[in-house]
C-alpha cells in the first residue's frame, strides 16, 4: 500500500483518493451491497399551499426545469408543483428526470440545463460547484431564517458559500434477519456491536443450510457492483472507516487539497483488514438482497430502504418482528458508532436571474415544514429541518433508531477532489 500512497500523492489530481479506495476494494475477494429504494412509504401528507403559508407576493411568472431520479420522486415533486403551482397560477414548474448518473456538464455545456437538480447529499455538491455551474444561496431573500431551521452538520460552505438546501437525511445502519439470527443459534435481540462478534455471527450464518428454495444462506451481504459508482459506495462503507479511527479522520484533509487515510490514526489498514474478512461471508455481487430472507447482516446505506420490505420474499418484513436494527459495529466494546449522513439536497444551476429568483420562490415553498414533511414521508428520509425530529412520524418505534443515529452522523466530503 505504501507505493500506492506515494503514487496517489505525485498525482492527488489525477487520482483522487475515492478512486484509490475502490481500486483495493476492486482488490478484495469477494466484493458486494446493497440498492436503497425510494418507493413512497407511510401516510400520504397533503402539502400546503404558499398563499396558506407565506405572506401575500407580488404575482410571479415563467417557466422552471426541474430535475429529479427517476421513480417515487417524480410522483411527489410534480404534486408538489401542482400546489406550487395553484399558488402561483402564471407559474410552470416542470419535472423531469435526470440524466443517467447525473451527468448534468453535457446540457450545461449546451445551455440547456435545469433550473434546480434534487441531488445528493456528498461530491456532486462539490463538483457542480467548483465548476462554477451553481448559485450560491447565502445571500438571496430569507436564506438565513431558511439555514437557521436547518440541523447545521447538514449545512456546509464549500469555496466560501452554500451552494445547496439539503431537504433530506438518510443514514447508515446494520439491520438483521431476526429468524435466521434463531437459526444459528444466535440472540434476535442482541445484535453484534463489535468487528469480531460481527465476523463470529456472520460465520455461524454461513454455514447454516440451503432455504427450500436452494438458496445459499450468507452472512452478510455488499454491493459491490456499486464500485462503479464511485463516492456512493464509499458512503455505505464510510461508517466502518469512521468507527476503525473514532471519527479523527475522513479522506481528505478539512481543506480537501490532500489525502490523510495513509496516516496512522486514520486506521485504513484497520478498515481493509475487516473488509476482507467480511467479503468471506457475502458473496461477490447483489445476486440476492437482503429481503430475499436469505441473508444475516446487511450494512444499508439509508433509511430509505423501509419500502423495500412491503415486497420481501413470501410476505412483508417488519421491523422489530423479523427484521432488527442496530448501529455499525465498531472496533471494541466501548467505541461510539458513527454513521454517514446521506440524503438530498436542491440546487440552482446558473441560468437567468429571473428562472434562478423564480426557482429560489419554489425552493422556499419546498421546504415549508409541512411540504417538506410530505417529502420525508413519501420518500423514506429523515428530517433535516429541526422541529420535524419531533414529528409524531418520526416517533414511531421503528424509525427512533435511525433519528437517534443522526446524533453521530457524519458529513460525506463534498469537495470536488473527493470524488
């Protein structure tokens, strides 16, 4: 690892350090994970109208693009367009799904990108940004009440401005097959907390026999094929770095100009250590998820799987029945558990001062409490604005694990060397 260190270093800007992660992940036997799924899930808010929210405004007119993935999202943006829009009636708000991979540089170059992109939460927000294709946001009309009722480890400057509105948080977490914990002889209510009891139940998992179905039974499962992905896959795994080094260091350092994972405190070697002996329970790619029943442990990026288990092998999973929740492992008994914050967040890309103005009113009307609320709902996020934590949703049971994690979520780095 040493040479490879030193080579990443002579070229930071040709190779940069998330690349290199996935090139010795590329590198560990047996590699794979997990997709998060944004289907809507819980009960249908109704979102409100601005004229019931904000204070009379002069009429506005014209014409927005929005952009957004492709699934549940679009449902839940163009209705709440619809309500923007019945507020605003010489308003149109269109929505539209995003490129493939968000690859936004071949419409900017061609002068026709989107208003607004609905993009992750990490190294696009960097990219887009430090490509000068987005506009600061600090100093437009009620930018400071908006970021003041936003949680602040969500809010970050990049070059010296906030270039987005995160809308959403999703977190990573363990969640476990209570029944085949039973099966192997392992407590459905005490979930490994430690690398080594992770490494112990995944093996007991592993030899248990074939379902009915001749299906292997694994240990644990990773998406590999994710790697492709670049700083999306990183993310999942982020937590078990983060836990290895006790949040003392990310990739990069707080400037982002060089790497700090070769130091010592950093704990990489650490983090491959455990990685490789993990791969050994999982197989090599997402051949079957976790809600196919045939799997121990899964680490999930996101709280925006829950969807998922309405359409689980033979009959819905719930959590708390068969299906428990638990933080990342750590090192040794003792250690917090960190996670990585993950979720969305809009931007404005530069167009006219008309369309960005327009699209900022929208973005406002967006992240009204109860608008926002419907997003969080139908789309299986957190909340990032504050007095929604205390939502009567966000209380249930179920969902309390994945709240009390974002008290030790972390940040992905958003610079754009970090992708």
């Amino acid at each position: 690892m040493p040479h490879i260190v030193q080579a990443l270093r002579r070229k930071l800007f040709s190779f940069t350090a998330l690349w290199l992660v996935a090139a010795l992940l590329a590198a560990c036997p047996g590699r794979s994970a997990s997709p998060a799924a944004t289907p809507q899930t819980g009960a249908a808010a109704q979102p409100t109208t601005q004229a019931a929210n904000a204070p009379a405004a002069s009429a506005k007119q014209g014409t927005i693009r929005v952009s957004v993935v492709r699934g549940a999202m679009i449902d839940t943006m163009r209705k709440l367009a619809t309500q923007y829009m019945q507020s605003q009636p010489q308003v149109k708000v269109n929505v539209e799904e995003e490129p493939e991979g968000g690859a936004f540089e071949a419409l900017i170059a061609a002068g026709n990108q989107p208003d607004m992109i609905v993009g992750s939460l990490g190294s696009q927000i960097g990219h887009l940004a430090a490509g000068g294709a987005v506009v600061p946001l600090e100093d437009l009309p009620g930018a400071a009440n908006l970021f003041a009722k936003l949680d602040k480890a969500t809010v970050e400057q990049l070059y010296g401005h906030n270039y987005y509105v995160p809308v959403s948080a999703d977190v990573t977490m363990m969640i476990y097959n209570k029944e085949i914990f039973k099966q192997a002889g392992l407590d459905p209510n005490k979930p490994p907390a430690t690398w080594d009891e992770f490494l112990a139940a995944a093996a007991k998992i592993d030899q248990l026999p074939a379902l009915p179905s001749g299906d292997k039974i694994r240990g644990t499962v990773f998406w590999n094929e994710a790697l492709t992905f670049g700083g999306w896959y990183w993310n999942v795994l982020q937590p078990i770095y983060l836990n290895g080094n006790q949040n003392q260091c990310l990739l990069l350092n707080r400037l982002g100009t060089d790497i700090v994972f070769d130091q010592p405190q950093c704990n990489m070697v650490g983090f491959f250590d455990f990685m490789q002996k993990a791969q050994k329970f999982a197989p090599p790619t997402m051949e079957k998820s976790f809600f196919s029943r045939s799997i121990g442990m899964w680490l999930q990026y996101g709280y925006s799987w829950e969807p998922n288990l309405k359409t689980a092998a033979s009959k819905p999973m719930v959590i708390g029945q068969d299906v428990g929740v638990a933080p990342v492992p750590v090192p040794k008994q003792g250690d917090t558990a960190f996670t990585t914050y993950g979720g969305r967040a809009f931007m404005i890309l530069k167009t006219t001062p008309e369309r960005q103005n327009l699209t900022w009113d929208f973005i406002q009307f967006l992240m009204q409490d109860a608008n926002n609320l419907v997003f969080l709902k139908e789309l299986g996020y957190l909340p990032v604005v504050t007095s929604l934590k205390n939502d009567a949703y966000f209380k249930d049971p179920a969902r309390q694990p994945f709240v009390q994690a974002l008290e030790h979520a972390v940040l992905p780095q958003q610079f754009d060397a970090a992708d």
